[in-house]
C-alpha cells in the first residue's frame, strides 16, 4: 500500500463558462505546475459537480476538454463536492492502481435559484414537496443549537450565509515514490459518514457523522490548522467542537461542489508552507451538516 499526498493546489473564484474550460485550464496550470508534474504524468483524472446544477445530463463530460483526452485518460466523476473525488483517488493510489491523481471540482452556484435547487435533496415524501429554501432549514438548526445554549443570542443575531460562488478546485496528489523530495501534505487519515436524510431523524445540535469521520480517521486530538467547510456561521460552531485546532482557516466563499475541495486544498497549503506541522480538511454535503468528510494532513519527511 503507499503513503499519499498533497503535492499541489490551485482555485479560482471566477465565474464559470457554460463548459468550465476557460475556468479549469488555467487552475489546472497551476496546481501542476506547484507539483512538477506535466498533464501526461497524472495517472488518474476524477472530478466532482453536479448535472441538475447546471441543468443538463452528463455536464461533467464538457470538462474533460480541459484535460485533453488524446492520448487516452483514466478518468472518474462523483456527482458531489469534489472532496469525495478526493476520496476516490485517495483510494485508486492507495491500491496502487495509479501514482498520481488530479482531482478537481467546479460549480456555477449564481446560475439559477440555488436555494430551490438544493430543495431536491431533501426527504422526497414528507420535506421536498414543500419547498423549504436551504437558508430556512439551516435557520431552523440554528434556532435549535441556540436554545440548546450552544451558541450566544449575539451569535444567533450575527448568523449569515457564507457568499455562494462560482468557482473551481484542483489538487494533485501523489505516492511517496513520486513526491521526490517537493513539499508535501502527508494525508494520515481520511473517512467520510453520513447521517439520516430525515430532519427529524438526527439531532440537529450535534454532527454525529463528522464525529465518527474524525474518529475513524484517527483525528484524536488538537491540530495546528483547520479549515472547516460550513456553508452557515453557525455550523462553524458545531464543528470546531470536533475538530480542535490552534486556527482555523476563514471561509469567505462558497463555490458548490468545490468549496469542500478548496477546504482541503488550503488546509494542504499550510502544511506544504511549513505554516503548520498537522492540519485538517473538512467538507460537508447535504442539509444541516448531513455528510461530512474528514482529511487529516501531516507534514512528514519524503
């Protein structure tokens, strides 16, 4: 089995085109260039977005003209954040079925009513047909952490929506026989769990399912940096009760279906800089903090 690692990251906040090209070729640029690697060294290619986001079957496909598919690719898609493409590739290198991977995600969240949109992952039966926008249901958790003495009325009052974006995320990652040297964010542990879809089927004041990732991937302790996906303020309190660290990492913008990427990605640079020595990423997916991915990163010698 290898050793895994973050050797590369890149990100743009600008919107993107109707295919994505113009958006990923330049982020794809970057991130390689960061890890030393040229197109035809990357293995293995997966990516995270959504079809009903954008509005049509198989969008994802349009991507692939970023890559370049001459010579033929090995490549995956996951039609969620791309931190669980992460995921995924994690595994492919693991297994040793690839030495390096890109993994990227890209998101236009401004194209329509995303609060509409994210209504269809809700319960289909009993939630969905009654429309409830994400903002309602996050408000609704957030009542509830609050009369639970979790949070301060003046903290309930400050709540907010981070800014949704368009945007994209790319991370390379490689064994250990690729790194060769080039600084690198070691992942030590990653797992992702996800709680029931019901809203009245979990407690909304706890996140069950980010507790189990951080334990299963080994998180027992305080790390130097975090950089915590919560796409409401007061999530960012429910989570830093799971995920201890010296700093977190502020999350200013929220491109679907690559913030949690992103997450990863930024808490990879602190340890790549020699900022921080260990290091979390954290991505969620659902309402209310229904799924949540945990990637603990350490900086280790190659």
């Amino acid at each position: 089995m290898n050793d895994v690692a973050v050797i590369g990251f890149a990100r743009s906040d600008r919107s993107v085109t109707t295919s994505a090209v113009e958006t990923l070729v330049p982020v794809f640029e970057q991130a390689l260039a960061q890890a030393g690697l040229g197109r035809r060294e990357v293995d293995f290619w997966c990516s995270g977005s959504s079809d009903y986001l954008a509005g049509r079957a198989f969008s994802f496909v349009s991507a692939v003209d970023a890559i370049g598919a001459v010579p033929p690719i090995s490549e995956s898609h996951v039609e969620m954040d791309a931190a669980w493409a992460l995921y995924e590739a994690y595994l492919k290198i693991l297994a040793g079925e690839a030495e390096t991977a890109l993994v990227y995600g890209f998101g236009m969240g401004t194209a329509g009513d995303l609060n509409r949109v994210l209504a269809l992952q809700l319960d289909p039966y009993t939630v969905a047909p009654l429309w409830p926008d994400a903002a309602s249901v996050a408000a609704l958790q957030a009542r509830l952490v609050f009369e639970a003495g979790l949070i301060s009325e003046r903290d309930m009052a400050g709540m907010t929506a981070v800014r949704v974006a368009d945007g994209v995320s790319a991370v390379v990652l490689a064994a250990r026989d690729r790194v060769r040297g080039r600084p690198a964010a070691w992942i030590s542990g990653i797992a992702h769990r996800v709680d029931p879809q019901g809203l009245g089927e979990r407690d909304l004041t706890t996140v069950p399912s980010a507790a189990a990732a951080a334990h299963d991937a080994g998180l027992d302790g305080a790390v130097d940096v975090a950089a915590l996906h919560a796409p409401f303020t007061h999530q960012e309190s429910l989570l830093r009760h799971v995920v201890r660290a010296g700093t977190y990492l502020p999350f200013e913008t929220n491109p679907m279906f690559a913030a949690g990427l992103s997450r990863i990605g930024a808490a990879a640079a602190e340890v790549m800089s020699g900022r921080a020595r260990t290091a979390v990423g954290h991505a969620t997916s659902g309402p209310a903090l229904q799924q949540n991915l945990i990637c603990v990163l350490e900086g280790l010698e190659a």
